[in-house]
C-alpha cells in the first residue's frame, strides 16, 4: 500500500503547503492545486490496478501505544477509491479558476488545506479495517467537510447550512458508535473480523443502527434534511465531491456493514428497497419543486441515492431468495450507479458553478437564454442532464438497465420477494419520468429561452480549468454509455470482493444486450447530429429573418411571458401535495385598474417539516425552561458536580 499511502501524503502536503503561503494568492493556489492532482492521480493508477487485479494489500500502524490502525485495499475499497479519486482530481482542477477571490487568500487557502483533508478522510474511510480506524477517519472526514460548508461563515445562511450539517453528521455517528458498541459488547475485539460472530437479533439491531447511521451521511429519506442546505452553501467544487463522493461513504458502510454480519435475510433486502424507494421518488419530486438550482442538484442526490439503494435491495433479495442472477445484476447495477452518478453529479454541480460564477445568482427563474453565450457549459448540463435521467447512450442508463433486469427477475419469485420486485420496478420507472420533467426544467428554463433578468444577460464562461473539468466529465459520460463494456469489469469486480458466492459470468448475455442498446442509441444520435449538420451545411450565408411569435393577442410580448419553473412543474407537484405540501403567496388580483402584483411558492420537506414540530420546537422548549440552571454563579456549578459525583457513586 506504500503508492497509495504516498497519494495520500502528496495531497495533505498540497494542503498545508496552502497554508503556509496564504498570503501569496496565486502561488498557494498553483502548489494547492498541482500536489492534489498529482496525488489524486497517483492514487488513481494504483486503484485501478488493484481493482482489474483483484488483488488485496495491508497496513498497519499503531495508535498511542494501545490500539492498532489497520487499512485494507481489497476490489470493494478500491472501487468507492476510483470514484474518490477521479472526482476530487477534476475538482481540484475546476477549482483552480472557481476560487479567484483574491480578497480572502486566507480563507482559500484554508478551503483548499480542509479540501485536501477530505479527500484523505474518504480514501481512509474506505480502506479502514477495524472499527477504531474507522471512526477516526469517518469523524475527520465529517469535521473536515463541515469546514468547507461554512467557507462564507460571514452569511447566516451558510452557518445554518454548517450547524445542520454538523448536528446530522454526529447524530448519524451516534448510531454509528452504538452499532460498533454492541459488537464490542458481545466480542470485546474492535476488529471487523469479529462482527460475524454475533447472535441473529443482533446482527438486526446493527444492521438497523448502522442503516440509520450510514444513511444520515448518505442523504437517505428522512435522514437528509442537511443535503439540501449543506450543497448549495460549499463551493461548487466541494459540492460537486461532497454530493459525487463524499456521500458514497454512506453507501460503502451499508454494503459493509451487510457483508460483515453475513445474515443473509429478506428483512434487511426489503429495508433497503423500501429506504431506496421512499427516497427516489420524494428526492425527486423536491427537487422538482425547487427554485435555486443548487438546492435543486442537491436534492437529484437524494434521488439518486434512492436509486443504488433499489438495486443493493433487489441484490439483497436476490441473495436471501437463492436467486444468483437476480443477486449479481441487482449489486452490480447499483455499484454502476455508484460510479455513474459520482460523474454526471460531479458534471452538473460544476456546471451550476458556472452559471453561479458568471451570473452572480442560483435562482432558476432569473436566468435563461445561458447556452447562447455558454455554448460549453449549456452542452455539458445537458449531457448530465440525459445522462441523469437514465436515458441511452449516456451512462447513467448502464446500471439503470441493470437494476431493472434484476427487478424483472425477482418477478419469478413468490410472496414478500414478488411484491417488492415490482414495488421496485414501478418506482424505478417513476423516478425515471420525474427526473425526465426536472431536468428539462432545468434545460428550458436556465439554459434556453430568453433572459429573464440583467443577471443572464452578456455572460460569459471565462475560466479554462472549469471548462477543462466539465468536458472531460461530460466526455466520460458519453464513452461509458456508448462502450458499457471498456468499465463493466470494475463494478464486476467489486461485486466479487463480497463474497456473495455467485458466478458472475451470469452477466456476460446482459453485458452484451446492454452494448447493443447503447449503440442503437448511439446511430439514432448520430443520425440526427448528421441532419443537423447537413440543414447548417445548406443554410450557411443565407438571411434568416427573425421575428416575434404570435403572443396570443399581445402585441409586445416580453421575457415574462416565458414558462417560469414554477409554472413548469405546478401540475406535476399537484398530484404530490400529500407528501409535497406547497405554500404560495399570491394577492388576488382585484378591480378593473389591478395593481401589480406577485406570485412566491415554496415546497416544503415533510421530514424537515415534522421533524420541527415533532423534535426541534419540543428540545427548545425544553431548555428555554431550564435557563435557570444557569446563573453564571461558580458556587451553584461546583455544587452540579458534587450532585453528579455523589449519584455516580450509587451506580458504581
């Protein structure tokens, strides 16, 4: 492990090395961003050997002379490694021309020394192997992402963003510490080795814990409330990794969790599909109903977290029903989610940093008209934006396809493993068309049409390392949807490190059939890229005479009259009010001389709604009305302690 650990050492140098030369901006900027590419790219290389060799290396270390710090790179750690890698080295380039305030050097540099840290943290996170090492690098990570949301702690809404961020990070740790406790109640051993050896009802409990902890950190319903305030607060490149990545994390300690206890049960499957679903959909529809279009990425990852959850579900069903085809097509299409959202994720939050860059503002409904002077950024969006729909030949259909073959098998089965097989697909397909309406939202309203206000009007998509980032992602997105077949063996792989026992030549007609849509796909784009070509090619030099379309009576038609994103997604949010209450301010419009009026609307949260009434507003009641413990008195606080002292005592 010595290259990997030497990746890890280059990018923690980058980032103190930042530090050190705060005050000269464009140098700690140049030595930032050169160490942590070369280490990501160090790390990169030598992960994906391992993971094409399938091989499996150690390390140890020790921890104040008493516990012992050990990491592993077996084909799972070295999968979630790829992902971790490739996005934060294009990150960091992106980033390069992103942070140009050369006002604050200071707190760049300290952005880039927290950046740096994260990047470690998750490489740790993934190659840990006993549970000390793991929580070490699990609350360095929290703390240094944390960091990186607050980066405008001047603004209360970024320090709200960071609180809530910071209470859901250790509350989901706090489950986290209880799974791992009872383990260590039951083995007394710290290692991961031992967490087979646990009686079945506690193997559930610490599946359940686990589930609970892990899918705060993942952005599971209902555990994700700080998603959608935390990813529009980080700069656009942290976004793009916290959201790509860092979220990942999550979903490497369920499937860990789920292979070390080896409690192959229906119960856990079926938790997963349901989590998996509940998520898409409502991840979805709230991302439909949003109005800044960060928030609106940030809750897309929700979605798409959902999505991996449905395909890791069927697998578990698939293993527990003694189904292998359904088991390998189910994991294997949800690692392929894995890798594939953490690129066109990547992709779209680096475009939305461009459009915030350039116009100054998130909101969806002030912009429009963008792809007519940001031709690279506008075409980048939209190949995420098909690519996230799950639509060939882009690589978000590769594991979607996978997932739903593997749905389609468990049709085969009986009882509870039928009804969830096609509780799967049905909501698979729901999700699909609904992430079809956001992001054609997204396309028609910021990207075509017409200017809505000043702040779309004469932008520009200056900056060479962002485009850079945006071109290579957006060209990844298009190679792995057209050749499925040049990545299938990473996934593959991975899937095998798990040791669910079956034979992943099973694959090998789906792989292919996979292939054959692809490329269907790919001539049908081709073809109408060619007619495309040919129309320009006759109508070059000619006059094309311009003019307005009929306004239905107005004589002046104005950039009002555009579908806003409001009006966009009304009648699609209507069928979810249960579960997406929406709150509208909008006066009447009164008399025959009406003055000028206004129409607001916000979607609001059913988890972060309930979890106010039911939780918050409750603690802060409670502690209000114990304000008067504290008088600031030293005599009253010595007495606390003496109290506490003395009640210990009977305990002990």
């Amino acid at each position: 492990m010595s290259q990997f650990f030497m990746s890890i050492l280059i990018i923690i140098s980058g980032g103190f090395l930042s530090l050190i030369f705060a005050k000269q901006f464009k140098l700690l900027k140049f030595l930032a961003v050169l160490l942590l590419s070369i280490g990501c790219l160090t790390g990169l290389v030598d992960v994906v050997t391992k993971l094409l060799q399938s091989g499996t290396s150690f390390a140890s270390f020790k921890y104040l002379n008493i516990f012992s710090l050990t990491f592993q790179i077996d084909a799972l750690s070295a999968f979630f490694l790829v992902a971790i890698f490739l996005v934060s080295l294009l990150a960091t380039i992106y980033s390069f021309h992103y942070m140009d305030d050369s006002k604050h050097p200071v707190r760049t540099a300290t952005n880039y020394f927290f950046f740096s840290i994260l990047i470690a943290s998750m490489a740790l996170v993934v190659t840990a192997s006993n549970m000390i090492t793991f929580m070490l690098s699990w609350e360095i990570m929290s703390l240094s992402s944390f960091f990186l949301v607050i980066y405008k702690y001047n603004e209360p809404e970024n320090r709200k963003a960071g609180y809530l961020y910071f209470v859901f990070s250790h509350v989901g740790a706090m489950f986290i510490f209880a799974a791992f406790g009872i383990v260590y109640g039951y083995t007394g051993s710290f290692e991961f080795s031992a967490i087979n050896s646990l009686p079945e009802t506690a193997k559930i409990v610490v599946f359940i814990f686990s589930f609970i902890g892990f899918g705060s950190k993942a952005g599971i319903f209902p555990f994700h409330v700080w998603l959608p305030y935390a990813h529009p607060s980080a700069p656009s490149h942290i976004s793009a990794v916290m959201s790509g990545v860092m979220i990942k994390t999550g979903i490497y300690g369920i499937i860990k969790m789920y292979v070390l206890l080896s409690f192959h049960t229906l119960l856990f499957g079926n938790i997963v599909l349901i989590a998996g679903v509940i998520s898409g959909i409502l991840g979805i529809v709230y991302a439909l109903g949003q109005h800044d279009l960060k928030r609106l990425l940030a809750y897309s990852s929700v979605e798409n977290i959902g999505i991996i959850l449905i395909g890791l579900g069927i697998g578990m069903i698939g293993v527990a029903s003694k189904n292998p085809l359904m088991a390998a097509l189910g994991f294997t299409g949800g690692f392929l989610h894995i890798l594939n959202h953490s690129i066109f994720k990547s992709l779209l939050f680096m475009g939305a940093g461009m459009v915030l860059h350039k116009t100054g503002t998130r909101s969806i409904d002030a912009l429009g008209g963008l792809v007519k002077n940001m031709k690279v950024t506008g075409t980048a969006v939209i190949i995420g934006s098909l690519a996230i729909c799950g639509l060939p030949p882009f690589n978000g259909f590769v594991g979607e396809f996978f997932i739903y073959i593997a749905g389609f098998n468990g049709v085969t089965l009986t009882k509870s493993a039928f009804v969830m097989s096609c509780f799967g697909i049905i909501s698979l397909a729901v999700i699909g068309g609904l992430a079809l309406a956001c992001f054609t939202k997204v396309i028609g309203v910021v990207f075509q049409g017409e200017p809505r206000t000043n702040a779309a009007v004469d932008v520009n998509e200056k900056g060479p390392t962002m485009l850079f980032s945006m071109s290579i992602l957006a060209g990844i997105c298009i190679v792995i949807g057209i050749f499925p077949q040049l990545i299938i063996q990473l996934p593959i792989n991975a899937v095998s490190a798990l040791g669910l026992g079956f034979d992943n030549t099973l694959l090998e007609p789906f792989t292919k059939m996979t292939g054959n849509i692809t490329l269907s796909a790919t001539i049908f784009m081709v073809s109408l890229l060619f007619v495309i070509a040919v129309q320009w090619f006759f109508y070059r030099g000619k006059n094309i005479t311009k003019s307005g379309t009929w306004g239905c009576g107005f004589t002046q038609p104005t950039v009002k009259m555009q579908y806003t994103g409001s009006s966009y997604a009304s009648f699609i949010l209507d069928f979810f009010k249960p579960a997406a209450p929406l709150s509208e301010d909008h006066p009447a419009i009164e008399g025959r001389f009406p003055e000028k009026t206004y129409y607001k609307s916000h979607i609001n949260d059913i988890a972060e709604l309930n979890m106010n009434r039911a939780i918050v507003n409750p603690v802060l009641f409670l502690f209000d009305k114990l304000r008067w413990i504290q008088h600031g008195d030293i005599h009253l606080y010595i007495g606390y302690i003496l109290l506490a002292i003395v009640l210990l005592l009977f305990f002990i």
